[in-house]
C-alpha cells in the first residue's frame, strides 16, 4: 500500500501504519456504497474488517488528486488492503449489485463463499472441502 496520510478522527498516519491486524478498507466518502457493500460481506463471512476513511485535511479537489496518484482510481472506488499490508482488491467505479460483487470478490481472496440468496450470511463449503470433511 503506498505512504499516505489520510486524517482519521483528527488523527493523521499513514496507510502503511492501518493494516496489521485484519483487512482494511480505505476509503473516501464518495465510496460509501462499496464501504456498506465490503462491511456486510465481511460481517457475512465473520472476517474482521477496519474501515478507514480517506479524509486528508485540504480540500476536496486536492482530496481527490491525492488519491489518484496514491491508488491511481477515482474517489468513487475503495481499496482493500490485506493484514500485510498488500493490496488485495480496488472495487470498480460502478456495479449493478455492489453486495455481491463485495462478497464474490472477499470469498475469492479468502478462498471462501457466501450464499447471496436465502440463506445470507452463512458460509458454504466449496466441494473439495465437503470432500474432505
């Protein structure tokens, strides 16, 4: 994850220092419908997530410049960060059905799958595992 110093509860350090212990999600707050769609599938799969807020203390368009050039997207995408602090995953600008889209891509990273249908939130053995069990 590159060295930026987005401002978190008033306090401000560096991306490099918020992962460490779970999947982080940074985020600006344009991306607040990939950060409600990450959380969910996170809580989804019982994997523990930090969301951090990209809110850097200048302005919105500097804001914004500052993220392109960190991460190379546009403020309406979030990134996912691993606990090593490797990115795993930047969400796409747009998508029809971003819950799903979040648990399909979090499954896939953490080699696991979430039912989207009736039973939400429950975890579903891929074959090999039942296989195996």
């Amino acid at each position: 994850m590159p060295h930026v110093l987005p401002k978190e509860e008033g306090l401000r350090r560096s991306t490099t220092d918020i992962s460490g212990r779970s999947m982080v999600l940074l985020a600006t707050p344009q991306a607040h419908l990939w950060v409600r769609a990450v959380k969910e599938a996170a809580d989804a799969l019982g994997v523990p997530l930090e969301v951090t807020l990209f809110t850097p203390p200048c302005t919105e368009e500097e804001a914004a410049r500052l993220w392109q050039t960190a991460f190379g997207v546009g403020v309406e995408r979030a990134v996912l960060a691993r606990p090593d602090g490797h990115i795993a995953w930047i969400t796409p600008a747009e998508d029809a059905n971003p819950a799903a889209r979040a648990a399909e891509v979090l499954g896939q990273i953490l080699d696991r799958s979430v039912s989207m249908g009736h039973a939400y939130g429950t975890t579903r053995m891929r074959r090999a595992q039942r296989r195996s069990a």
